[in-house]
C-alpha cells in the first residue's frame, strides 16, 4: 500500500524527469554541443548562486499557486485549461487598482488590489462552469477560448485605455504601495513564496480533510453517484471553478504587483500552462506540486542561463518539459486503460 | 420435415455463472418460434450465441442438417442467420441506403442505385414502407425497426432473430410489426420471436420454448398451451415459500405516495399514477418487468430526479418537494439498484465509502472537517457487525468481490436505523451467500419496525419476502395483493400487463 503509494508519487516522475533530461542531452548532442557542459550550466544558472537561486524561488511561488490552480478543478473532475486567462484577468484588475486606486494606504491597498485579482479570476471561474452547468458546454472548449478573449482585451487596453504613453503598449506603473513587499533585499523575492507556501499547505488540508473537499472529490470520481447520496453536483462545480479561477487571478496579481510592476502586452511567462504540467508531474497533491513547482521553476531560470553562455537555446528547456509531461499523460492514461480492462 | 435449425446443449458460463444450461431448441421452417423467460433466463445470450457474437463452450448449432461454426455476426449472416437487436445499430445521420450498405456491403466500391433497388423490393415484398433516402435519425422508432429488419433480410436471411422487438413499440406498431412477420413466415423465413410478454406470444408465435435460469425447461406449440401455463412455466412452480410473517401491529403509514407521476427525458410517464403507501413492520415488494417505471419511481421519491406531479408523505410530514439532500438526513435508507453507479465510488477507500452519508453529521465532523479516524473504525465496525470480507476500511472498495460490495452497501445504509428503506434489487447479481445474509438483514430490520419498499425481477424474492405486494406495468400500479392471496400465475398474469 505505502510502497506503491511511493512508486505512484516519487518513482514514476522520477523516471519521466531522467527519460526526459537523456532525451534533452541527446538532442543537445546533435547540436553539437556538450550535454553535461548545458547541464552543468543550467544547474549553475538556477541554484548555483543566491541571485539565481532568488530567480528560481520567484517562479515557483507562481507555479504552485498556478498549479494547486489546475488540480483544484481537476479532483472536482473539470479541466482548467484557462489559467492563462484568468491570469490575465487578475492581472488586469490588479492593475488597475494598482494604479488608480490611489487614495489607500499601504498595506491596505495592495490587499484589495491583490482582492481584485482573485475577484476577476473567481468571476471568470465562474462563468465557466455557468456555461457547464446551465448549456453543458464543456469546459476545455470555453476556456481556451477565454484564454484568447483575455489575450485580445489586454492587447487593447495596454494599446489604448490603459497606456501611459503613446510610445509603448503598456499601462502606467502601479503605486509602491500596492507592491508586494520584497522579502530578501537586493533580489525579486517577496512575499509571494510565503502566500503559496501558505496555500499549497490550506490546499492540502482542503482535500484531506474537509467536507466540502469530499463532496468535490465525489463529484469529480462520479457525479452520478454525487447525485444519488444528496450532493449537489452544480453547485460543487461551480464553487471548485471559482476557487479554481481565483487562484489564476492571484497568479496574476503576483505577477503584476510582485515582478513586472505594470501591465505589459506579453507579460505572461506561461505559468498559466506550466501550472497544468506541474499539477500533473505533482499528481495534484500538496508536496508533488510543491516540489516539481520548484522543478520548473528551476529548468526555466536555468534555460535562460544557458542560452546566454552557451550556443544552445532555451527552448531545450520547452522540448525537455513537454518530454516531462508526455510521460506523466502516458501513465495517465495506462492506468485508466487498465482500470477499464478491468471492469 | 427436419427443423431448419437445431440448437443442441448449448452450455456458456460467464464466471460462475451458467447462462446457459444444455440448452436445446428446434425451429422449423417458415415458423414464428417465440422464445419466452424471465429477465436474465439466458434468451438474449442463446440468440447471441446462434448470432455468433458470443461462442459457446460447449453445443451444436444444426443448420439445415449440417453442423455449422459461427464464429462472428457476418459468419451467422453468411449462413442466412440475421439480428435486429433490441438496441438499433444505426446511424442517425447518415440514410437508409448509406446504413445499409455501412452494414452489408462487402466489397470496395458501393453501389447506391443498386443497393436501393433491393430495398424497396424487399419493402414491397414483404410490406417494409421505408423510404431508402429517408434520413435515419427523422425516422420514428417503428421505421427503424424496419430499416434493421432489412438490414437482416438483405442477403437472404432463412431465420431472423427479433430480440425483444416491442419493447420499443407503441401497440399500433407492434401491429404493424406482427403483419410483416406473418409475411416473412409466408415466404418461408422462420422468425426467432425473444419477449417476456405473455399476450403478445400468444398473439404472434406458432411454437413456443421457455427459458428459465438458463435451462430450455418446456416447449409446446401454441395451439396446445394457454397465458396461465407458460406463466407458471416461466416463473417456476417449485418455489419453496419461507413465509416471514411475524405478526406485528401495522397501525403507522410510513410512507404514503399519492398520484405520483414522473417523465424522463426518455420516457413520457414512465411513472403514471401512482399511489400506494407502506406500513411500519412492513416490507412492500414491488413485482415487474425491468423497465416498467421502478427505478423512476425509486429516483423521483428521493427527489434525484424530478416529479411532475403527485405527493410524497413519510411519518406525516410532506417530503415532496424536500432535497434529495434533505430526504437523507432524515431516517431513510436506500440501497441503490445500481451500486456503482449510485451508491459507491469504487475507487475511494472502504472507510470513505460507508462516510457518504454520516460525514456530514456532527458524529463524525467538526464544523468543516471530517474526522477520519472515527470514520475508519466506524467502517471497521460495520465489516465486523455484517460479516463483510474485507481486510478492513483502508481497502481500496475495488478489491472486493461484488457480493461483499453490496453487504457493505447493505450495511451502510441498514446502520443508519432507517424507518424507511427502499431497497431495489437487493441481491441481483449477488451470490446465494450474500444473498441470503441481505434477505435476513432485511427481515432483521423490518422486525424492528423499519418500512421497506422491495422491488425486485425475482417473484421468488418478492414472494418470500413481502407483507404485501404491488404489481407495477408500464408505470401504474396495477394490482395489489398478498403471497397468501395471490398464486404466482396471477402474478406473472399482472407483471405482463394482464388486468383481471
């Protein structure tokens, strides 16, 4: 029981990451370049020294948030492929308090500020599973295509209502006081590594513990038999994708508040969709999340290193985490295969 | 003359269980044989056998005097065997023509002129109006049952297989239907007839065999039979009645149902009408077909799925509207006629299978955490009160066998003290041994007082088991009766829509 539990958790993303980083060498090596000397590089350049190390702790506060984002709707049986654009959502909201809501004073602005990110991205939640709910539409279908919505009106409020200048698409800069308070001087770090700690922690207590995490849980496995014992499938659809969606929005905000300071055309790094992979190498639970969070974090602080001091490009980083995430969808996949046969 | 088709000891087992037991069974040319049994009598698995969707493990198939392989359907059609199932295999979208070719061409091109040439000779032959361009999903139901019974006859078809054909049919069809089998047995193509609907055999068959628990038990040609002897044929007149009766006062309506009606979105008035009420010390079995307004009945009194109109009254207080929610945290008990569908989540712990209900109570939770602990040696103790073989309530629900399934079901809900409990099909698909535990479990709880719907397939069941009994056709509640009073021929008379 415990050691298959092990073998689920640990050896299995273990053994997709290795197959993944032999993958990665051999087409470093067919580039002509030294796999170990990439490696080398890419470790360096994510946690060698404290200021990379700063970099990649940064990122994982979005990715887990992002993450506990998509393995939230996921136990309640929904696919969030909108992160991305609850994201943008959040990180709209956000900035517009950021930098109009000028009036409060420190702390209490950039509360209501990050507020105004989980409110947009709860909202756009929440419309998803409207749509589920009331029409039956399917939920991956309605998000990606919000995702492009919110792509569209980001473009035209940093091009037109919300630029500062003529010059450049992109809004003013928020106020000091709706920051997020940088938490070791002299690097990126603020606040945001705490507030995901924090969650990823309620995150798990959430699905361990409590009864509305249970009800969710029986709505994901079979809304049929949530049906037939009393619980409402509705309206447990529509609360997971709220909270699901709010989690998005704070991405957002952390996104906006903590690092880029102002709403910007293409200020997402993907966290949106770099949180369904580390849910899914996670296995949606607490410390899986946290952990290969910390896994992407790295590999994306490191891609950039070794695109700057050697000939081989980031995007070995992208080729090396689809290889990630197509195994962990295979095992995905055999084990409902299996549970099929036999049933 | 020799029977066209022979079917000589055919055997199949699935598991432990035997569908078919050395089954024989003749059919002569240009004859209506109407095959008759009970749900799960083994009449859809012999035809499926002769169709060669399923292999037996033992038997002859004699066609035409010779022994013959049927390994696949397209053997079976080869040899002039054809099926219409009870479910339709048809394309919506596409039309007749296009289904039939889908379902009869043979070689690489198609030829559409050709193909529906032969439809409509075939519809004119043997009276099949079907319009070949007609697309199949604007057909009614009748028309397509037409379009699949060309689709059998195409290439010549000797005998044709009809598995449950009215089930799906209004009376007027049903009419219509009998027309074209009489022209089909005129032109010499003998019709194999499977339903468990007494009047329609003896409207429709020349000869007639019956089904029961797998056995071929009787054959008789029609002119020679009559309703009361293929009744008691099917159900079996050696049942041994264990008669429960305990004498208690029956002076509390439990539940009262009044002009309860429900529609689906794919049944108009599955339940029509219905009234009846339980008394407490009571159990009230509910005999009929599958599929005659049960399960919708069961699911609209426990506001699962809605009612259209009527009135619900347990213990005085008016339910009728209540949540399915609300239904629950009152003193009512439900054994689901579907376990994996309705009442357990196979792949979650024993532990949290037996919390669905009590995980909300203040018992086991705290504001809004549950508390696992006690939860885990609550489903402990209910594998040890009801004798559940099972490691203990960290096992997976998977790992056990569905006999043990359907006692920790059983256990759950009969735990929860009920003072009324519906339990639909109880034992079905259940070994003798669990089957036996869950019908003492049963009595155990009506002893106490408990009111308990039963509805059960099984006459046997409900005969042995009930206080009183409620026969159910096509979602009306056609008779009322006792085991004392009423003969099990009378009964399998009522589940086949029979009023006297």
């Amino acid at each position: 029981m415990i050691r298959s539990k092990l073998i689920q958790y640990f050896l299995y993303p273990f053994i997709a990451i290795m197959i993944a980083l032999l993958i990665g060498a051999l087409i470093i090596l067919s580039g002509g370049n030294n796999p170990l000397e990439a490696y080398r590089l890419m470790l360096e350049g994510s946690i060698g020294t404290s200021q990379t190390l700063a970099e990649t702790i940064v990122k994982t506060a979005s990715l887990i948030i992002a993450g506990a984002s998509y393995a939230f709707a996921y136990r309640c049986g929904m696919l969030n492929i909108g992160i991305e654009g609850q994201m943008l959502a959040g990180a709209i909201f956000s900035t517009w308090i950021g930098v109009n809501l000028t009036f409060l004073p420190g702390l209490l602005h950039l509360f209501i500020a990050v507020i105004g990110g989980i409110l947009a991205g709860a909202l756009l939640g929440c419309f998803i599973a409207f749509l589920k709910n009331r029409f039956g539409a399917n939920e991956v279908i309605t998000t990606v295509m919000m995702n492009y919505v919110m792509l569209f009106i980001v473009e035209y409020l940093v091009t037109g209502p919300m630029r500062e200048a003529p010059e450049f698409p992109q809004s003013a800069r928020v106020l000091p006081s709706a920051g997020f308070p940088v938490l070791i001087p002299g690097t990126r770090v603020n606040i945001g590594i705490v507030l995901a700690l924090l969650l990823i922690v309620l995150y798990g207590y959430y699905w361990k513990n409590s009864k509305k995490g249970f009800e969710m849980r029986i709505v994901g496995e079979n809304p049929t038999v949530a049906n037939s014992i009393g619980i409402n499938v509705k309206q447990n659809r529509m609360l997971a994708f709220a909270i699901s969606g709010s989690l998005g929005g704070l991405v957002g905000s952390l996104e906006i508040l903590g690092i880029q300071k102002r709403l910007l055309q293409n200020f997402s790094a993907g966290y949106g969709f770099d949180g369904i992979a580390v849910a899914l190498l996670g296995k949606n639970s607490p410390i899986g999340i946290m952990l290969s969070s910390f896994l992407f974090g790295a590999m994306k602080t490191g891609g950039n290193m070794v695109q700057m001091f050697s000939s081989v490009p980031s995007s070995v980083v992208m080729i090396i985490q689809a290889i990630i995430i197509l195994l962990m969808a295979i095992q995905v996949f055999s084990k409902k295969t299996k549970e099929l046969e036999r049933a | 003359m020799d029977p066209i088709l022979r079917l000589k000891n055919i055997t199949i087992k699935f598991g432990a269980l035997t569908a078919n037991d050395n089954v024989c069974l003749d059919i002569n040319k240009g004859e209506t044989h109407a095959i008759l049994g009970e749900n799960g009598a083994g009449k859809s698995t012999l035809m499926n056998i002769l169709y060669g969707v399923l292999k037996p493990d033992s038997g002859q198939i004699i066609l035409d005097g010779q022994e013959v392989n049927i390994h696949r359907p397209r053997d079976a059609r080869a040899l002039g065997v054809g099926m219409v199932h009870q479910h339709f295999m048809l394309v919506p979208a596409l039309t007749v023509v296009e289904n039939i070719i889908l379902a009869t061409c043979q070689t690489p091109l198609i030829n559409m002129k050709k193909t529906s040439q032969r439809i409509r000779e075939l519809s004119t032959k043997f009276g099949l109006e079907v319009d070949p361009a007609a697309v199949v999903k604007d057909l009614s139901v009748g028309q397509q049952q037409r379009v699949e019974i060309i689709k059998a006859l195409y290439d010549s078809c000797k005998i044709l297989i009809l598995d449950e054909p009215t089930a799906v049919l209004t009376p007027q069809e049903a009419k219509e239907l009998f027309k074209i089998i009489r022209q089909l047995n005129a032109a010499g193509t003998s019709v194999a007839f499977i339903s468990h609907k007494m009047n329609e055999i003896m409207e429709i068959a020349d000869r007639i065999t019956v089904l029961r628990g797998g056995k071929s038990v009787w054959s008789a040609r029609k002119a020679d039979t009559n309703e009361k002897e293929l009744a008691r044929h099917m159900v079996g007149r050696d049942i041994v009645f264990t008669s429960s009766e305990n004498g208690a006062i029956r002076d509390k309506k439990i539940l009262e149902v009044k002009n309860l009606c429900v529609s689906t979105a794919y049944k108009k008035n599955a339940v029509k009408d219905l009234s009846f009420s339980v008394c407490n010390n009571e159990i009230y079995g509910i005999a009929g077909v599958d599929g005659n307004g049960q399960s919708e009945m069961v699911k609209a009194l426990l506001s699962i799925i809605p009612k259209d109109s009527g009135q619900v009254i347990f213990c005085g207080k008016d339910i009728t509207h209540d949540s399915t929610k609300e239904i629950f945290s009152k003193t009512i008990g439900h054994i689901p006629e579907d376990r994996l569908n309705m009442g357990v989540i196979s792949r979650f712990f024993i532990f949290e299978n037996t919390s669905f209900y009590n995980y909300r109570t203040d018992e086991f939770s705290s504001r809004n955490s549950i508390d696992w602990k006690k939860e885990h040696s609550y489903s402990d103790k209910l594998i040890q009160k009801f004798n559940v073989k099972a490691s203990g309530g960290k096992a997976v629900f998977s790992t056990l066998s569905g006999g043990n399934q359907q006692k920790l079901v059983v256990a759950r809900e009969l735990d929860k003290k009920p003072r009324f409990l519906i339990a639909a099909h109880p034992t079905r698909g259940v070994d003798i041994g669990a089957t036996e535990s869950i019908r003492k479990h049963l009595i155990q709880q009506r002893d106490q007082g408990c009111a308990i719907i039963l509805i059960s397939t099984e006459l046997e069941e409900i005969m042995s088991l009930s206080d009183r009994i409620g026969v159910m056709y096509e979602g009306k509640m056609i008779a009322e009766t006792t085991p004392k009073e009423a003969s099990i021929e009378q009964i399998g008379l009522w589940m086949a829509g029979k009023e006297s």
